[in-house]
C-alpha cells in the first residue's frame, strides 16, 4: 500500500525523475507526486498521471537501483 513519504520514480519516454508521495488520496487510488495526481489504471494496475492514457508518464513504486 503506497504510503506519504515513499520514493518512487516518474517514469516518462525511458527518462526517470526521482520523488516522493506527498498525499493518497481514493484508500490509495491516488497520488499525489510531485504537486500532480497519478491514479491507478483498472487496465493495467500502474499508477498513470491523472487524464492521461495508460502507456503515459507512470509512477514506479519505490527508487531503482539502476545507477
């Protein structure tokens, strides 16, 4: 269950921007990242930026260890 605090990445065409959950919001159907709202798609059970479709910018839950 996501949580206020958690990192996460904003994932975006290949490109990731490191952030933090600032609000759920809907029992966890909603995020609030970065001053945007990110809500989880029924199809494809991924946080997407809220009105965009589904193969849009995505939350990956917590960092990567890619470096």
């Amino acid at each position: 269950m996501p949580r206020v605090g958690l990192e996460v990445e904003i994932v975006h065409l290949g490109a990731t921007t490191p952030a933090v959950v600032e609000e759920v919001r809907d029992e966890g159907r909603t995020l609030i990242v970065a001053g945007e709202a990110f809500v989880l798609s029924a199809l494809t059970a991924h946080y997407v930026r809220a009105g965009e479709p589904y193969y849009g910018v995505r939350l990956h839950l917590g960092r990567s260890t890619r470096g």
